[in-house]
C-alpha cells in the first residue's frame, strides 16, 4: 500500500466508497449463495463477517467524506431545495 502525498479530494473518498459498494456486492452476489458456502456454516458466517465488515467500512467512509467536506452537501443540498421551490 503506498502512502501518496496527494491531498484527498471528495472525489476520492466518493470513489473509495463506491468501490467498497462494488466489493461489497461482488462478495455477497458471489459467494453468498454459492453451494460449498452454503453446505458449510463456518464459511457462511466468515462470509457474512467480511460482508459486515465492508458494510462497516462503507458508513466510516460516507460519514468521513460528510465531515470533511461539508460544504459540498451543504450546496448540493440547497440546489435540490432550489428546484423544489420551483
């Protein structure tokens, strides 16, 4: 893993949350439902903990990308009630 000098920007943390999403599902969509996964309970429920744990991941990531950018949900916010009102 390198550690990068780049300052992080919205979209980075937009795109590390849609690529958790898209584990997440790839995970559940592929293995959730496979057969050795389902005959044997232990690998369901280590299956379903990595599933958790990217879930988990998913909403640290989301709450980090509210808190440090807060202005940009605060003007997309105010776009969206823009066009409500018209």
């Amino acid at each position: 893993m390198s550690k990068s000098k780049k300052e992080l920007t919205i979209l980075d943390y937009h795109e590390a949350l849609d690529r958790t999403y898209l584990m997440t599902s790839i995970v559940n969509d592929a293995l959730m439902e496979h057969q050795v996964i389902l005959k044997h309970e232990e690998l369901h429920e280590k299956i379903e903990s990595a599933i958790a744990l990217l879930a988990e991941a998913y909403q640290l990531i989301g709450g980090l990308e509210f808190s440090l950018f807060p202005n940009e949900f605060k003007v997309a916010d105010e776009k969206s009630i823009s066009k409500q009102k018209h």
